[in-house]
C-alpha cells in the first residue's frame, strides 16, 4: 500500500465523517464541525491527486495544487 492510497483513504473516512455528521447530528455548531472536517477531507483529497501525478513522473497536475492553495487562504 503506497503513501498515495492511504491519503486517498484517509481523505475518503473524513468526507465520510463529515457527511455523517452533517445528516445526523442536530446541534448546529457540531454541524459546523462536521461541515469543517468534511473540507479538511476535501483538501486532503486534492492534495493526494496532486502528489500522485506528480509522483507519477508527470508534471503534475496543477489544477488540484492550485484548488488546494486557494481554499487553504480562503
């Protein structure tokens, strides 16, 4: 198992948290901590698409890099 995957599956249980919370948890400030890990999923997986083209050899994709940079300043 590659570093790569496991980002991908780490990044895949924090969506999943966070989807989770957001349906079920009824207190609005734990939905915004849901809401918060769901994006931290998010990041995590356009960082782990970013390193796997550049690990490929490629150039790497710059759009995940640039989305990534973005919602972090955002």
């Amino acid at each position: 198992m590659t570093i790569d995957t496991l980002f991908g599956l780490g990044a895949a249980a924090l969506v999943g948290i966070g989807l989770y919370g957001l349906i079920v948890l009824p207190h609005p400030l734990r939905k915004i901590i849901a809401f918060n890990v769901l994006g931290g999923g998010v990041f995590m997986l356009f960082g782990a698409i970013a390193r796997r083209g550049a690990a490929a050899g490629w150039g790497g994709d710059p759009v995940p890099q640039a989305l990534l940079i973005t919602g972090l300043v955002v």
